[in-house]
C-alpha cells in the first residue's frame, strides 16, 4: 500500500512537472491554468520589482475591444505583482490605479459615466472638503495602462509599467522678520490643482531601463483647492506636506499660511518657480519638490530646500 502511494506521488509529481513546462508564452496552444499572465512593475526599477514598495493595493480594471468595463479587482499583498486567469479571444485595454482609497484625510473616487465605457470613466479629487471648498491629501497614487490580446489558445504574458499619478510638495517657512509667535495652529493651502484623472493615457514615455514604456495619465480640466495642516518645529520654521494629483506645465499653483485661521502670508503664485525647473512638467515621471520660504521684511524669497537657489523670479512680493 505505502508503495503504491508513494508510485501516485511520483506520477503526479511527473504530470505537474510537465504541465509547468508546458506554460509556455506566446508561440504555441496554451496547458496552463490560464490563458493570460499579468506582470506590474514600477517603472523606475527594471532590475528587480519595487511595486509593493510604493503601493499597497491596486485597482485593476479590464475593458474590451469596445471599451466596455468587463471585470474590476482589487489586487494587495503578493497579488500586486500580477494577475493570471483567462479571457476569451478577444483585444483588451488593463488600466491599473495604485493606492486609490490611501490619502491621509479623503479619498479619490472612481467614477464610471454612464455606461462603464474607457473614454468615460475617471478618477476623482473633486469633493467640497472641510473647510468648505477645500480638501485634504490624496493618496500617492500610481497608474498603468496596457492593450493586449489573446487568440488561439496561446498563453500570453503582459507586463505593464506604473508610473506616478501624484505630486509631493513639502514646504518649510522661516522668518527672518516679524516671526509668529510660538503655539497656534497652522495650515496651508494650495489652490489649482487639477483634480479629475482619465482613465486613457495622455502620453508613453521610455522607462528609464529602456525596456518598456510607462504612460501619464490624461488630466482633466476640473482643478480643486487642498488643505493640509502644518506646525511649528522648535527652530520656529512651520513645516507641511501636500500629496495631490500631478501637476501639468499650465497648473498655477496658489499657496498661503493660516495661522488660527487668520491668513499670515498671503497667496504666493508658486507657478512662476515650477516654470523655472528644467522639467517639463506634462511628461517628468515623478513630481516632488521641497521648497523653503523665506520671509524677510520687504519680501519673500522661495528655494529649493535640498539644491540650488531659484535665482529668476525667486523673490515675491
């Protein structure tokens, strides 16, 4: 008996051997469990994978030939690497959102249109917030898109790039005249940031690998207004973050200090300093900046707090 047990062992071991052989890609009849392999990678890494290490949970939607939303997943843990399972025959578009849920204060939405339809559906920032008009962080979200198809049986594998859908503006604010004085509570605004992602792409770009193609999200022409809270370090320098959608070479970025909601540095038109970076901000793949401000008594002065000094057009007011 034990014999026999051991000879079954064998042979299925011998059968599973074979089949994961078999699971070839692309050139002949599929024996595998599926039909199509999912890859997702971030596309600042083509050594190794470092998705998980930037995202937590991925959304993952399917559209057919026509456009039409046929599945939706929501992948986390190990699964966010990739997806397997099978289609029919048929062309498809996979448009995958990372961290969508995530921000720290409230959360985008994923709107569908009217019929779930590719060209219809978007990823929303727009909510009327606390205070009235503004809201809070977003999560750092990523995005990837591809098309693929799958005929004949063949077992494809696809793999699809996920680039950054967000911006990351830290800023630190130090007075060298007429400081506030110790305590309150402080928050910073940023008005004009766009709000409304497509789920098409607006642009491909080569990974920096060379090995593949990530694309930038198409943003829409609905902006919204962000509240963050900020505080005052013990060097007497008020420090904040904000995490809001990408920024394009035409956002005009308005920000402003409040202290116990009485505003203590009025709006400062921060698109006069991104216009100056030698990026091009329609197609960089990461947007994050720290900034230090700068207030003197006659004027106020705007750097980047880790490089060189906005020499043109760095002084407001």
């Amino acid at each position: 008996m034990e014999r026999r047990q051991k000879g079954r062992l064998g042979v299925m071991s011998i059968i599973l051997a074979v089949i994961l052989a078999g699971c070839t890609f692309g050139d002949e009849p599929s024996v595998c469990p599926y039909n199509i392999r999912m890859e997702y990678w971030y596309a600042g890494s083509n050594v190794e994978n470092t998705l998980p290490v930037y995202v937590d949970n991925l959304r993952q939607f399917f559209f057919d030939s026509n456009g039409k939303l046929i599945s939706t997943e929501t992948l986390r843990g190990d699964s966010i690497s990739g997806w397997e399972g099978e289609l029919p025959d048929g062309r498809y578009t996979a448009v995958l959102w990372g961290n969508v849920g995530e921000g720290n204060d409230m959360q985008t939405d994923v709107e569908n249109g009217n019929n779930s339809l590719l060209g219809e559906m978007t990823l929303s920032a727009v909510t009327e917030g606390v205070p009235p008009g503004f809201r809070g962080n977003t999560g750092r979200l990523y995005y990837g898109t591809a098309n693929f198809e799958v005929e004949n049986g063949v077992t494809q594998r696809q793999r699809v790039y996920l680039s950054h859908a967000h911006a990351v503006l830290s800023i630190t604010v130090q007075w060298m005249a007429d400081a506030p004085p110790e305590g309150g509570t402080y928050r910073m605004h940023l008005k004009g940031i766009p709000a409304v992602y497509n789920f098409t792409g607006q642009s491909e770009h080569i990974t920096p690998g060379g090995d593949g193609v990530y694309t930038i999200p198409r943003i829409g022409g609905v902006i919204t207004y962000h509240d963050t809270r900020a505080a005052m370090n013990f060097d007497g320098e008020v420090t904040g973050e904000f995490v809001t959608f990408r920024y394009t070479s035409a956002t005009h970025q308005m920000w402003s200090l409040w202290r116990d909601n009485e505003q203590i540095i009025r709006d400062l038109d921060l698109s006069t300093f991104f216009k100056k970076l030698p990026m091009d901000m329609d197609t960089n793949m990461e947007q994050e900046f720290d900034l230090l401000i700068t207030v003197y008594e006659d004027k106020i002065v705007v750097t980047q707090a880790a490089g060189a000094d906005w020499d043109e057009g760095g002084t407001i007011g």
